[in-house]
C-alpha cells in the first residue's frame, strides 16, 4: 500500500526532513536484512489521537532485538515517547508507526558485531490493508506452497526484517494467483499465519489458534482477541490445527495491527461456514468489541490506549 510523505522521520534521536532520512548503501542491514521492527497504530478517539498497546509494541521490539543480541540505544520510555513526539511533530490523529532496528554502516561481513546499532521511527496515514470492504465481506485466501521457518533456523518469535523474506514469498504467491492473502503452514504441516497475520478459527462457538510452537508471530493484536474472547465468555484454545480444518471452520479470520480483525470468505476457493463465506457472528462480535474501544465508545478497561500528549515535541 502506498503511502503519503510526512514532514519528519525520527533518526537516532533526532527530527529528520522525510527526505533526508537515508542510509548508507553499505549498511549491514541492506545486505543481511540485521533489522528488527514493529508496527502499531495510532487510531482517532473520542478524546483524541491514541496509540493502542504502545508499550507491548515496544516491548516486543526489545525482545526480537535481544534475540538477535542488539542492543537498542535508548530506553523503551524514549522510544515511546519518541512515537508520541513523531506523531505530534507531524500533526496527525490518526497514522500507522514503524519503529525499527538495525545494524547501521561499519563493516561488511556475516559477523554484525562491528556494526553499529541504529533507530528510526516512521508514521504515516495508512487505510485497511486488506481493503476497506474486507472487514465485513472477508478475503479470499489460499494455503501458501512455502512454509514458514522450521524451529531453530530463524526464530519465528522475533519480528525481524529477514523472515519477511518468507512472507513476501506467501504475499507474492496468493495475488499472482489471484488471492488477497497466503496463509502459510509451519514445518509439520500445521496451519501457522498468514504473510503479515495471525490466524484464528471459530467451531462450535470455541476460538482456535495455532500456538508459538506453529512458527507464529505473537502477535499484539492476537493477545487483545483471545482477551476479548473470554471477556464474552468464548472459550479459547492454543492448539496446532491442521490444514482440513481450515476448510471446515465455522468462521475463520486474520488478526493483526494492519489487518485488525479481518474475516476469511473462503480458503483455496471453499467458501467458509455455513453462510456462503464472509463474516461470521463471533468474528463480527469481536470486531465490535475492538473497534469500540479503538474509537472510545466502550471503556478501556484494559489501557490499551496510548493518548498522544499534545505538549510541544522534543529534537525539532
């Protein structure tokens, strides 16, 4: 999805010119993909712009970078701070955020030690990533040919710019066939995620998803619907799933922070449930649920919302 130049980009601790926020060709990261990333939303509220879950975003930032032993040279309170300085700086209320990490230039090499760890935070507008219609009518999905990563080879857990490698090869695979969105099996032949999505089934009223275990990403998004669930009394189950099961599911739907909550119409051309495909009752319950607290039209019980202070931002 294309996007809309703002007026700055946070670089290492500092307000750059969109423009102006480069690196070198010969940094690690253009050549061995040494990045690990996150992305959130800052969404418009009743009582103004808010970003949902900053500090969980965060958090696992800091964790996919500790896998990959890099340290990040700020704190986790500066970076969120940072997002909420880039938000106010560029005058927006509502936006998608891209804080990522990564070995900068100083060396070239396999060895990434010699590098030197860098910070950059991106927003910028961004609309429903699977299309403004597919939150009611659902998407039209296959099951990938590529498999995401066998345990210990690349940790699945890490949101790092290197395993978008696969996902870009379960992306490019569904739309030349015709599809809005792969889902890809792990190494097993369970079902796993989708390119940029976690996955969840609905049968017999009870919420199936696949666990770590399946080469997930834990996803933000997909912790807030399994916390939801069972705030309405739906049981949930973490629990490998097999690729029949897929076509038999009541409901099916993608999570995410791009997607949010995104149903599933139909699965390798097997229209989903009983209702021709679409969204499904508990699909269209939990959306409810999500958007309302999004938009502060239900309490936020759980303070999953981030206000953006409107204070004059630091580093112009």
């Amino acid at each position: 999805m294309a996007f809309d130049k703002v007026d700055k980009i946070w670089m290492n601790g500092e307000m750059v010119d969109w423009d102006d926020a480069n690196i070198h060709v010969l940094s690690h990261v253009v050549h061995y993909g040494t990045s690990v990333f996150e992305g959130t939303r800052c969404y418009k509220t009743r009582t103004g712009p808010a970003v949902f879950r900053l500090k969980e975003h965060t958090e696992r930032l800091y964790n996919s970078a500790k896998i990959y032993r890099m340290d990040v040279p700020y704190t986790p309170d500066e970076i969120n701070q940072a997002c909420l300085d880039l938000i106010t700086v560029n005058g927006l209320d509502e936006c998608y955020i891209r804080p990522i990490v990564y070995r900068g230039y100083g060396q070239l090499g396999v060895n990434p030690f010699g590098c030197p760890v860098e910070v950059s935070i991106a927003v910028w507008k961004w609309g429903k990533y699977l299309g403004p219609e597919a939150l009611e009518h659902g998407v039209d999905v296959c099951v990938s040919s590529w498999n995401r990563m066998a345990p210990n080879t690349l940790p699945a857990m890490s949101k790092c710019g290197a395993n978008y490698m696969n996902s870009q090869l379960v992306k490019m695979e569904a739309i030349s066939h015709g599809y809005v969105e792969g889902i890809a099996l792990d190494a097993s032949g369970h079902v796993s995620e989708g390119s940029g999505e976690n996955i969840f089934l609905v049968q017999n009223g009870v919420l199936i998803t696949p666990p770590f275990g399946s080469s997930i990403l834990p996803g933000i998004t997909r912790n807030t619907v399994i916390a939801l669930a069972k705030e309405m009394d739906i049981k949930v189950i973490e629990e490998e799933v097999p690729r029949e099961a897929l076509y038999i599911a009541d409901e099916v739907f993608f999570t995410g922070t791009a997607a949010e909550i995104t149903p599933i119409a139909s699965i390798d051309k097997i229209k989903i449930g009983n209702g021709g495909g679409g969204r499904g009752p508990i699909t269209k319950a939990l959306q409810e649920q999500f958007f309302g607290i999004l938009a502060g039209e239900y309490p936020d019980r759980h303070n999953w919302l981030t206000p953006v202070s409107v204070r004059k931002p630091v580093h112009v």
